[in-house]
C-alpha cells in the first residue's frame, strides 16, 4: 500500500526521550511547543492518512484524531507513579456505537524504544466477556481459523492476552475451546522497529496491520450491542 506519511520527525522521538528523562511539568510546560508541532502534528497526519485508507477495509472504526489519540497527560489520582507525562504518543480506532475501551479496536503506540501495533480488546467489562465468551463457544471453529489465516500470523504470530488459569465458571472444564474460553483480554500485537517511526514504512506496515485484524476484531465486535440494548 502506498505511504501517504512520510514518517515523523527526528525531533519527535528526541522529545519523547527527553520527556522520559525529564518528566516532569517544569521541563514540559516550556517545550510543549515542540511537542504540539513535532509530536502531536504529525501524529494528527497520520490518524488522518490511515483512516482514509481504512475506509475500504474497516469503515466502521472510527479515524477521527480528536478521538482516536490519548492525551499525553496521565491520570495520576490512584497511581503510585506521579510523573505527570506519558512518554509514547498513542491512537485506539474504535468501532462506532460500542464503548471505546469495551470493544476491540485496533490500536498503535510510538515511544523512543519501541513501536506496537496491534488490536483486539483490552478490559472489556463482565457483561461483554461472557457475551464474547458465549459466541467464541458457538463459533469456535470460524475462530480458530482466523487465528490462522496467513496474513494474521505473518502480522501477529498468535492471540495473546490476559488468561485465567481454568475454566471460568459457567462452561464445562473439558469443553473443545476451553484455551480460547480462558482469556480475559483478546489481542494481537506485534512490536516493530522504534527506526521505522522516521519513515514511509511506518504508515505501510500500520495499514497491513490493520487490515489483517479486521477478521479478527469483526469476529470480537459481532455479538456486542451499543450500550442502550446491553
């Protein structure tokens, strides 16, 4: 798929470095700035150019930057670690009519060490894991073979994510999908080169991702209701 980001600047993994070394409001606040130019600009750019790419493979997730990317500021009210800054740049494409953090989107994170790409879904509430449970049980065989289709493995290797040690209550211990019916989260991630961040490359192997996921997340999302009919 062509690029239509050319990457971000040098100047933006710099700042994230610095900001992990100096992370604190004084050294912020006067460079913030540079953030707003270097990091957060571009990062805009790139929501905008994958969305417009994801209007032909995932239409129903939203690509709207406004939305899709996390503050940099942390929530610091229940946390030990009071350093006020994260230090990565994030955006979660959520599916329309189902709650952000419930459902599964896909998601990437760009910090001076790493980048992730990746999706699925990350802390869905009770009421949807049993939901998701229920037609993982149903459906099992059209699961598993998402799980192995070439372009999924190629981009994700397998389904990762939280997992009891048995089988959670409600579902017989020697049931068929008892290894899928275990998970408490449902991802598929994969960590790229921090290099890439500064290149075409970025947005191609972003939209790849993205568009070997989409099964996967559809599988995830079909059973869920918009919170009205929960």
């Amino acid at each position: 798929m062509p690029s239509k980001f050319p990457g971000f600047p040098p100047e933006a993994r710099k700042f994230l470095g610095d900001l992990k070394r100096n992370n604190t409001r004084e050294w912020f606040t006067p460079r913030k700035p540079i953030y707003e130019d270097k990091v957060k600009g571009p990062m805009s750019e790139l929501v905008l150019s994958l969305g417009e790419a994801m209007r032909e493979f995932a239409p129903e997730l939203n690509s709207d930057p406004k939305k899709a990317i996390y503050r940099i500021y942390r929530d610091v009210r229940f946390s030990k670690d009071k350093s006020p800054y994260k230090t990565w740049i994030a955006a979660v494409f959520s599916p329309r009519g189902l709650p952000k953090h419930t459902a599964a989107g896909a998601y990437f994170h760009i910090s001076p060490d790493e980048i992730l790409v990746g999706g699925g879904i990350y802390a869905p509430g009770p009421s949807e894991l049993l939901v998701i449970r229920n037609h993982i049980t149903s459906e099992a065989a059209e699961f598993r073979a998402l799980l192995k289709e070439r372009a999924f493995r190629r981009c994700f290797g397998e389904m990762t994510g939280e997992r009891l040690k048995r089988v959670p209550k409600g579902f017989a211990k020697d049931h068929p999908a008892a290894d899928l019916l275990v998970h408490k989260q449902f991802l598929a991630m994969n960590q790229l080169p921090p290099e890439i961040a500064e290149t075409a490359k970025l947005y191609t192997e972003f939209a790849k991702s993205f568009r070997a996921m989409m099964p996967f997340l559809r599988f995830l999302n079909s059973p869920l209701k918009p919170p009205q009919d929960l």
